[in-house]
C-alpha cells in the first residue's frame, strides 16, 4: 500500500499502534521459508509493474554481457581465420542478443502503458473532484 500511495502522490501520515506480546502458550502461524518466498515474489512483481523500464534493462544488459561473452571465441575465430569454427556459440550469441533486444523493447513499450495508466488514474481523480465539489 506504500508503493501505491507514493506512486499515486497521496499523502499520507504515521499512525501509532500499540505493540502487545504474544500471549503465553500460543504458536506462530508464520512459516520462514514459504512466507519469505510469497514476500520475495511480492517485492519482484512491485518492482516489475512500478519500474518496468528499469526492471527489464536489467534483463537486457545481464543478456547483452552474457551474449558478448558468448560469442567472443566466435568473433575471435572470424578476425584471425576469416571462418568461425565455433558455430553453436555463434548462434547463441545472436539469440541471446535478440533476447536482449527484445526484452529493451518489452521494457519502454510496458513502461509506456504504466505512465499511460498512472495518467488515466489520475484523470480520474481529477474529474471525481470535480464532481464531488460540484454537488
């Protein structure tokens, strides 16, 4: 709810609770591992649909550097010999920079929708103020 109310620029304010312990004798319903994980997940899709841009440029540098790496014994064997032995690396070199490509592209077009999304959202408001002051 944080994430929403920062990225929507609703105000919002700190409210106190009181903390009691757990009452003698009563067992946690929370489990490490698969608690961890659902919040591990959590924070990988806010981070996904908030920031897409920057999530699959991520994506798409750790493809590009793995696709470089791939295809030097290629690229080496074609300026020394004029011939690439290395066949296989020099296809998944090209794939992997593809997959690169692609996930960049994927990253501004879903960058775009989610500035569009935050622009209709925020129409909304406008135009539901608007009708509220009205009445």
């Amino acid at each position: 709810m944080s994430i929403h109310t920062l990225d929507k620029r609703f105000s919002f304010e700190q409210v106190p609770i009181d903390y009691k312990e757990r009452q003698e004798g009563s067992i946690s319903k929370l489990n490490t591992y698969k608690d961890g994980i659902k919040v591990l997940l959590t924070i990988f899709n806010l981070f996904k649909n908030y920031r897409p841009i920057f999530f699959f440029s991520i994506i798409s540098f750790t493809l590009f550097i793995i696709g470089i790496i791939s295809g030097l014994p290629a690229i080496k064997d074609y300026i020394e010999i004029s011939y690439v032995k290395h066949v296989p690396l020099a296809i998944l070199a090209s794939g992997l920079e593809i997959m690169a490509m692609l996930s960049l592209v994927c990253g501004f077009i879903l960058d775009s929708i989610a500035q569009n999304e935050k622009r209709n959202y925020e129409w909304i408001l406008i135009q539901y103020e608007t009708n509220r002051n009205k009445k």
